[in-house]
C-alpha cells in the first residue's frame, strides 16, 4: 500500500511539473493554442500516413497483401537490403552439388504452399516474393561475357522482376564493377569440359543456386554469345504466360541421333525413347525441380553417354519426353544458324548485325503457344527470344540498332 501511495505521489510530482509550463500557456492564450496544438498534431499523424501509403506504393505496387502496420513499423528500404544480403549468401554457400540437390529437392515449385525459411524475416522474404514472379537469367560461360553491355541495356529499369546467375571456370576471376547487373553473381562453380557429364553438372549447378530462391519461376539458360531478340518486357511476358517450358526435342533418326543410343541403356531407356535437342533450354520452376531430382537416369547417361553422345544434347530431352512430356512445348526459344555444315553452328561478326538479318529471326515460321486462361493455343511468328552465336566484336553494332530494331537502349 504504501510504496503505491508513494509511487504514484511521485508520478503526480512529475506530471505537474511536466505540465506547469504547459498549463500556463494554455491558461494564457485560453482555447486557440489547445485547437492550433490538437490541429497541427493531427496534420502531421495524416500526413506521415499518407507519405509512407504514397511510397509503399510508389515502391512497389505488385505488393498490395502486405498489412498496414509492417509498412509502419519496419523501413522498408532496410528491407530491400536485407533481402539482397539473402540473395549474397545464397551465391557464396559452400554446399557441394549433392548436399545443393538435396536441399533443392525439398523445395516446393510454388512459393505459396510452403517456406523453408523459419526466421520471421525469412517468411516475410517469402511471402513478398510471393507477390513478384521473377525470370531467372542463367549464363553458362568460361569467362567474362563479351556481351554483358547489351544485356546491362536489357535488364535495365527491370530491378525485382529478375536474377541473375553466372557460372564460369573456377580460375576466372570476376572483373565487373558494382553498378553492374553481373555484379557478384557468380555461383560456385567448377570446370567444365565440352562434350561430357560436367556440361550437365554445370547446367544443374545454375539450375539448383537459382530454385533457392523461391520466386524465381523461371529459368533461362543462356550462353556467352546468346543475346535477347526482343525487350524485357516482351520476353518476361512471353515466358511467365504460360506453363509450358521450352525444351527442344526431337527424335532424330540419323546417326547424329538414334545412332548415339548405347543398347546398354536398355531396358530403363529405349532407343524409342531417345531424344535430341540443344543444350540451351527454358523450363518452369516445376520442372526444374524434377530434373534435379532425378538421379536414376542422369547415371546411365553418365555411364553410357560417352563422345561422339553428348549428354547435354541428350539427358534433359530425353528424360523430359520420358516422365514429363505434358509440361514441355518441345521447342527451344534460342535460335541457332545449322545451314551450315559440321559439328558447330554459324558464328556472326559485325557486318552480319543488321536490321533485315535479326528480323529475320525475330519473326520466323509459324509456331504454337499455349498461354494462360483466355489466351489460350495461338499461333505465332515469334518463335525464338534468344538467338546465337554472336561474337564480341558484335556488341557495338548491336547497342547501335538494338533500340530502333530489339527495342531496348537509349536512342
Ligand atoms: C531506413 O534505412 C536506411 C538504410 O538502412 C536509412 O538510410 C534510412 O535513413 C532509414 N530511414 C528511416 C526513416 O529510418
Ligand atoms: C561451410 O560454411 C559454414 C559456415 O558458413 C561452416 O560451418 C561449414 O563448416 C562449411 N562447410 C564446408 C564443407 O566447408
Ligand atoms: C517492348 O516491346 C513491345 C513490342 O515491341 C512494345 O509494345 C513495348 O512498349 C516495349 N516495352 C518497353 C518497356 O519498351
Ligand atoms: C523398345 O523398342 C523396340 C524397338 O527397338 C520396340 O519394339 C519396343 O516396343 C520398345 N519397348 C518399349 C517398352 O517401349
Ligand atoms: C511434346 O511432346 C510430347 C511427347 O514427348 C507430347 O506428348 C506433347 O503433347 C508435346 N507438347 C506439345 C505442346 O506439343
Ligand atoms: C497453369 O497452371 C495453373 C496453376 O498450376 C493452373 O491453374 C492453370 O489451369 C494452368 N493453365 C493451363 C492453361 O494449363
């Protein structure tokens, strides 16, 4: 009893005198200095309320689920950093490939069922990402990208709506500057060697660091000397509006086809089953996630895809037509010149870069695309986004016509 009477005696000793000056003011200028004083109080609460609406909408708009209260209580832009710290961590892991598949293969392939994530700032990572579906940009390289200029000018003004993934050789040391979107993008990566399983390794590698994070929910897999055929916008559109992946596939009866069929697949794989298509593919966040999970067939083509068999002409088409046939097109959208004979297709330098050549494969023969609900099955001339092999000395050219012909870059 007493220490209350003596506590809250104190308390009323401080509130007096906190409130003298104050009682005294308003005891002189009465009524006017109360309403000026509730009247200024109230405008700054309205507008703090209102600024903080305006920039959370301005910020983002596609994040419209989140409550109101976070937007209050947390700095959004200390956010955006955080998630971006994730998104390091995730580059710089030291999970060799079979701890990476194995934590890949526990992943969900929509960021809405579940969260691997425990930590509060985890599962909000998630679920903002939930609200942005992102394209995930992976390049399979030896080095630098002589390229890397005319894709800066492609994913610029598109921040939050893709990632990027660079594997190289180990001894490649990265050389871009910060402002640059190839920036610390590297994975861990390892030494690849043309023809054998360490392509499809690498090709896995680059699939596996980009399903980490969960709002990627496509994949492309680029070379070197691939470049964009068309802007971002169409080609995100083109991609996300559908949930077929882009897997070209084929049964070739040649010898550059059934012949690389080793009978010693048989009876898991039947030369009937056996597929060709190029290396460089498009898939959905689903069934990328079944490509790294599969272990069963990626050994026998270790075992038995052997030069001149190219695994990675061969696995993931095959394995593809086997278990998954309904989730794929059948058709690559990276565009490649064969006219030309041998084991190599055409390379292009500079005189080739012109306005006639690249519409030429921007708009080529008829093909079909399955969109979404209304859309629907429609026949289209853009059949290819992606097109290679350009060479370096390419770039400057390409810059030069891309925002009158590609439709990216400054004019
Ligand atoms: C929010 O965080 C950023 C970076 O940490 C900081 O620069 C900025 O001043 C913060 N804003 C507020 C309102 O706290
Ligand atoms: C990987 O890094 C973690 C710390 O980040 C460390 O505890 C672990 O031992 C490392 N594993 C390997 C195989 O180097
Ligand atoms: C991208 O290209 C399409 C078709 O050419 C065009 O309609 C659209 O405005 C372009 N988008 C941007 C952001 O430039
Ligand atoms: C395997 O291929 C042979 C032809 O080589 C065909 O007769 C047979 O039906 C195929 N078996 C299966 C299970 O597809
Ligand atoms: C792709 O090929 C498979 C057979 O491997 C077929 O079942 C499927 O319908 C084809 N997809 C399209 C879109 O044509
Ligand atoms: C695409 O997938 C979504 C979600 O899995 C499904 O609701 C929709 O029906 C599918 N659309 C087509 C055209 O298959």
């Amino acid at each position: 009893m007493g220490i209350i009477d003596h506590k809250s005696k104190k308390e009323e000793e401080k509130y007096s005198m906190i409130s003298k000056p104050l009682r005294s003011i308003l005891l002189q200028k009465g009524s006017y200095v109360l309403s000026s004083l509730f009247f200024i109080t109230g405008f700054s609460i309205g507008l703090f309320l209102f600024l903080q609406l305006k920039a959370l909408h301005m910020s983002t708009t596609t994040i419209q689920h989140q409550p109101l209260w976070s937007t209050l209580l947390f700095n959004h832009t200390r956010m955006m950093e955080i998630k971006q710290e994730l998104q390091l961590q995730v580059l710089q892991h030291n999970m060799s490939d079979q701890e990476l598949f194995t934590k890949v293969s526990s992943l969900s392939s929509s960021p809405s069922s579940s969260s691997s994530s425990s930590s509060w700032f985890g599962r909000r990572h998630n679920n903002d990402e939930k609200m942005v579906v992102k394209v995930a940009f992976m390049f399979l390289t030896g080095g630098r990208l002589p390229l890397a200029g005319l894709w800066e000018k492609f994913f610029e003004g598109h921040e939050g709506f893709y990632s990027i993934y660079v594997h190289t050789n180990p001894s490649f040391q990265d050389s871009y500057p910060e402002t640059s979107v190839f920036y610390s993008r590297r994975i861990p990566s390892q030494a690849v060697y043309w023809g054998t399983s360490s392509m499809v390794d690498a090709e896995k590698r680059l699939l596996a660091n980009a399903l980490l994070d969960e709002s990627n929910q496509r994949f492309v897999l680029l070379s070197d000397s691939c470049i964009p055929l068309f802007n971002f916008t169409t080609i995100y559109n083109y991609l996300t509006g559908t949930n077929l992946s882009f897997i070209g596939s084929f049964d070739d009866p040649r010898k550059s086809g059934r012949g690389r069929y080793n009978p010693k697949m048989y009876p898991q794989i039947n030369v009937t089953h056996w597929r060709k298509g190029s290396q460089w593919f498009e898939t959905t966040r689903e069934l990328a996630l079944h490509i790294i999970a599969d272990t069963k067939y990626y050994k026998i083509f270790d075992q038995y895809c052997k030069t001149p068999c190219y695994m990675d002409e061969h696995y993931i088409p095959t394995l593809v037509h086997m278990l998954h046939s309904e989730m794929s097109s059948n058709r690559t959208l990276t565009w490649v010149d064969w006219s030309r004979a041998g084991p190599h297709p055409g390379r292009f330098i500079w005189p080739d870069v012109n306005d006639e050549f690249l519409n030429r494969i921007r708009f080529t023969e008829e093909c079909v695309y399955y969109g979404h609900g209304d859309v629907g099955k429609i026949v289209t001339s853009k059949c290819f986004l992606f097109a290679r092999k350009f060479t370096a000395e390419t770039l400057e050219p390409l810059l030069r016509i891309s925002p009158l012909i590609l439709g990216f870059g400054s004019v």
